[in-house]
C-alpha cells in the first residue's frame, strides 16, 4: 500500500481508503458480522482511513454504529472521516442546520455512534451551500474543544469550496471523481493542490460501472441506484456512462483489473486523492486495497482518456 501526504494535515493516509456507505444495507443487505469482517480485512490491507456520514445506513447511523465497533482495538491506528448534514431527511424529519449548536449535536451524535473520543475530520454534507458560517463556526468550536482534529467539507463544485475555504481553514474536500467523471480535473483538484487540501475521492468506480460487470439489461435493485432502471430519471445518463465502460474494455478486462485500473487512474492525479470506494464483503475490500499498491503514469492515464 502506498502512503502519501494528506493535504497539510501532516498525515501519511493509504492510497485507498474505505467508504463505508455500501455496509449500512441501502446497497443491500449486510449483516453485522459481514460488516465486521469488511472493516477489518481492509484494515489488515493497509488501508488506514475510513470514511463514513451520520446518514448512511437503514436506518439512519447505522454504518457509524458497525464502523466504531469493527474498529475497536485499533481506533487509534486509523483515520475516521465522518460527515454532517443529512441527519434524518431521508425518513421525514431532517434536524434543522440552523445554529453552531445544532452542528455540535451532530457531531457528538456521530462520536457517540462510533464509541470515539474524537473525529480525525468531520465534513459538511451539503455540498451546495451557500452560507457554511454555521458549519464553520459549529465544526471551529468542536476542533477547539479537542473533538475534531480537522474539518471540511463534501462539494464538487470550486465556488462553494472557496467559499468554504475562504479562511484557509478547510483541511479536506471530498469530490466525485473518476474514469466516468473527471470534472474535478479542470479547477478543483488544481485547486486542492494549490491550497494544500487533503483530496478525498468518493465514486472513484462510478457506484460499480467500473467495474464491467453491468449491461444495459441489469437492473439494479438497490436503493441507491433504482433510479438507473429502464424509464427512471438518470436512465440516459448510465446509458451514455455503460457505453465508455464498452470502451474501457477494449484495453482493461472487465472484473478486477478494470476495478484496479479505475482505482489507480484516481489516486494518480497530482492532488495526490485517496480513493474511498465501498465494499460489502472481505474480499471487495482486499481487491479495492490491492489497488494502492502503485500509481499510473502518465502515459497509462493519457491512453485510458484517448478511449473515453
């Protein structure tokens, strides 16, 4: 596993990180010991940081709940991402983001959940905000307080990072990214690397396409991806995105390489990304570690970009 400098938290994180997303059962059913055991295979991998939000999971703070007991042992070895913003809106009735105290309420909601005295970086989820000051200002007191070592926020949009930013006080932006995506290429990664911001790249294998393992004929039976089925809303788009997979397949097999490649393209950018790709068992997230084992050159990158 390679380990890089993390933006200038002063930190040596792993190349491939763990998203934790996929093991709260909105990707489907995943039961505790599976969990346990997808933490942890990825930590004997290397992998030593993990992301996850107060809002993944059925219900709501359940990957939180799994992520702190799988760590136990060994919190202090790792880096634990956490996110705030989206508490209970799936189910009816968001917590209002209206004062600093509301954002401290989530952040110690999320440090109780996961059995922790601190978070090594809480994130804004609402990657559109127009006014962070309340996040800024709830995230500042809980850093001071010896709760949260940094902070930043979730985005994929330049102008709302800099606003964000506009005091030089967001450590982390975590952006979309991937073979299927490579917007952040043109201003935000630049951005990043300028700014010295730790780059966390969440879809580094676009929710699975990059895999090759789906067709126009799948149907996907999670909740997260339902509205990729024949006659939903994002229908067209995947077809266009299923489309440069067929591409992707003329140089990489389909299954672990294409995985292996897709994830080595991200973390090869300059801004120096750790990927944080989601697993729902052992043995995805020893594939998806084993990917960090060495970056792309340039020239592999610029040949994988001439077939999309």
């Amino acid at each position: 596993m390679l380990y890089r400098d993390f933006g200038n938290t002063g930190w040596k994180v792993s190349a491939i990180g763990l998203g934790t997303w996929n093991i709260g059962n909105q990707w489907g059913k995943v039961d505790d010991v599976t969990a346990y055991a997808t933490i942890r295979e990825a930590y004997e991998c290397g992998v030593n940081l993990f992301d996850t939000a107060e809002s993944y999971g059925v219900p709501n703070g359940l990957s939180e709940e799994r992520l702190g007991t799988a760590l136990a042992g060994i919190r202090h070895q790792v880096y634990v991402v956490s996110k705030v913003g989206h508490w209970g809106e799936r189910t009816g009735q968001g917590v209002p983001k209206t004062t600093p105290d509301m954002i401290r309420l989530c952040v110690f909601a999320s440090l109780g959940r996961m059995h922790t005295d601190w978070l090594d970086v809480v994130l804004c989820h609402e990657g559109d905000i127009a006014d962070p000051s309340v996040y800024l200002e709830g995230f500042e007191a809980m850093k001071q307080a010896g709760y949260v070592r940094h902070y930043g926020i979730s985005t994929d949009r330049l102008d709302v990072l800099q606003r964000f930013n506009a005091d030089g006080n967001c450590s982390v932006v975590e952006v979309d990214y991937s073979l299927l995506n490579r917007a952040a290429e043109s201003e935000l990664l630049p951005y990043c690397r300028e700014q010295g911001i730790g780059v966390l790249v969440r879809g580094p294998l676009r929710k699975g396409l990059l895999s090759g393992k789906y067709t126009v004929d799948s149907v996907f039976a999670d909740d997260v991806r339902s509205d990729w089925n024949a006659g939903q809303a994002r229908r067209a788009q995947v077809e266009r995105e299923l489309a440069a997979v067929e591409r992707l397949k003329e140089r990489v097999a389909p299954g672990q390489e294409m995985v292996t490649t897709a994830l080595r393209y991200v973390i090869s950018h300059p801004a120096a990304p750790v990927a944080i790709p989601g697993a729902k068992s052992p043995e995805q997230a020893r594939m998806n570690a084993e990917a960090g084992e060495r970056e792309l050159t340039a020239e592999e990158r610029q040949a994988l970009q001439a077939l999309l």
